[in-house]
C-alpha cells in the first residue's frame, strides 16, 4: 500500500483547490492500493520540516517528499503506479 500526505496549512488557496482533485485521483487505484493523509503543516510543523517541506502545498509519499509544489495530475498518477510497481509502503 502506498501513503500519500498531501501538506497544506488552513487558508492556502492552492491547497484548497487541490484537495478534491487529488483526492479523487487516490480514489481511483482504491483505498486497498492508495491513502491519503492530510497534513495541517502548523500542527506538524517538525514532522514538515522533516520532509523538507519549504512551500505548500507539497506531497510525501511513504514518508518521502516527491513534489515541492503541486504536480499535474497525470505526473502525480505517474507517481503512484511507479511506486505501486516497486510494492510501496513496505
């Protein structure tokens, strides 16, 4: 299984917009396959910084960070089947 956090803070316009459509691309390989986390990065601040977290918002998948701003959606899909393929999550 693969985890996605997808970094936000409230009052990010961009996140915001974000949100559904990402989370409508997880829903799409199945909650078996794919989750989704969202992370308010003024509650987890150390844990963001940790990721290397700079600008929101910003995607870590299985605890890495992948995109530093947000991707297009096929770059993200790209993104999970890749590490789906190398058994993410494990």
């Amino acid at each position: 299984m693969v985890k996605v956090e997808l970094l936000t803070s409230p009052g990010c316009q961009k996140c915001a917009a974000a949100q559904d459509s990402i989370r409508e691309l997880i829903a799409s390989f199945g909650s078996d396959q794919v989750t989704l986390r969202d992370v308010d990065v003024l509650d987890e601040l150390d844990y963001a910084v940790s990721l290397g977290v700079l600008t929101i918002p910003a995607i870590a998948i299985d605890g890495a960070l992948v995109f530093t701003s947000l991707p297009t959606t096929d770059a993200l899909r790209a993104e999970l089947a890749k590490h789906l393929r190398l058994g993410g999550g494990k």
